[in-house]
C-alpha cells in the first residue's frame, strides 16, 4: 500500500513517522505540503505530531485551515485511510474530521512519559491486528491532550465503538473522558490518537507495542 505523510510547519515528529512508515510498509512515504491542494493516489495519510504553527490560536487550529487538509478531507470522503496522532489528532478534530476537542491536561502539566493502552475495539482497519482488551506500551508528548465533548456525542461514540484505545492501569496522562485516547469517525477511516506508536515500532526502541496498528493500516484487505 502507498502512504502519504503530510508536513506542515512546527511539526516535529514527521521524520519518526516516514521512518515507521517505511520500515513497516517497505516503501518511503510521499510527502505533501502545506499549500498542496491535491494528494497523490494513496492508500493511507498520516498526519504527524509536533506544533504546528506554534500552537497559536489552538493547538491545530491554523493546521486545520491549509489547503492540504482540505484535500485530506476531500480524500477521508473517498474512505482513503487517515491516521492523525498527536498534534496531527488536534488537527483532525480542529478539521472537523472527528467529533470532540482536546484541552489542557487537568495537571496543566506538558506530559512526556509512557502509558498503557487498552484496545477498546480491534475491530477497525487501524486496530486488527490487536485483541479485544489487549493492554500495550505507548509513549506520549502532549500539553493539551485532554479529550473532550458533549454528554450526547460520548454516549453515541461510544455506543458505536468509535473509542479504539483507552488508557488503562491508571495512567491517564491528561484527564481525558473515560480514558479516552484514540477515536475513529463514523466509516472507520480516520484515526486520531495522542500517545505516538511510531516511537515503538522496533527493538532499538525498547518494544514493538506500536508496529501492530501500522501493520494494520497498510494492509490491503479490508477489516
């Protein structure tokens, strides 16, 4: 499967992710920039952490407002395959591509350590090589990862297992509602996690927790 990995100034975390990309997928991922107004004929996107823009305004907030995002858009409604991580989740739901927003961690805290996930639902293109319940390691960096929305629009994600990942054992890092950390839209297309499963994808990163979801991602069949 192709790839496309999406740069926008401020972000700092593309070089992990083309280098994930292409260890997982054996081929480099193309490149696409702020101003592009079209994406090449791709399988998957990827939208990568850091600070885009400063973090001004709000984190992703000038992201979400390129060209390049509303060709990402234009392609997520052709059900091409969408990861935001991080930065790239706060640009998904600035974008409008997933419900909900992410505040300031309840610390008030930036937060970089290693949490555990548990995989609330494997039963999406991003998620099957894992197993219902399935507890991994994951790293995060984040500041404002505090997922967040209404009563109304929690109660229909999760009764529509859009929640995929959660953070488990007590090691929530930002306050974030039932534990939320990654969420996917109605199709099951788009993505939008905080903690960085490209940091472990390999034995030189101390584990290979995160290698499973791109493996996932960059499969041909569908789920």
């Amino acid at each position: 499967m192709k790839s496309a990995v999406v740069l926008l100034p401020g972000l700092n975390r593309d070089r992990d992710m083309i280098a994930a990309l292409t260890k997982i997928g054996g081929r480099p991922p193309a490149t696409v920039w702020q101003t592009d107004t079209e994406i090449p004929d791709v399988d998957l996107i990827v939208i990568p952490g850091g600070f885009s823009y400063g973090d001004y305004l709000r984190c992703g907030a000038i992201a979400a407002r390129m060209p390049v995002m509303r060709a990402v858009a234009k392609r997520a409604e052709q059900g091409v395959r969408v990861i935001g991580v991080c930065n790239g989740f706060q640009i998904l739901l600035e974008a409008g591509l997933l419900p909900g927003v992410l505040m300031r961690n309840a610390s008030l805290k930036f937060v970089c350590r290693e949490v555990m996930l548990e995989v609330a639902n494997p039963d999406t293109v991003f998620t099957r090589g894992y197993r219902h319940g399935q507890v991994i390691r994951c790293p995060v960096a984040h500041h404002d990862g505090n997922y967040f929305t209404d009563a109304e629009t929690l109660s229909r994600i999760e009764g529509d297992g859009r929640v995929v990942f959660r953070y488990a054992q007590g090691t929530n890092p930002n306050g974030s509602l039932n534990d939320i950390a990654g969420i996917v839209n109605g199709a099951g297309n788009v993505l939008g996690l905080m903690p960085h499963p490209e940091n472990l994808i390999e034995a030189a990163h101390g584990g290979t927790d995160g290698r499973a979801l791109f493996e996932s991602a960059l499969r041909c069949e569908a789920a």
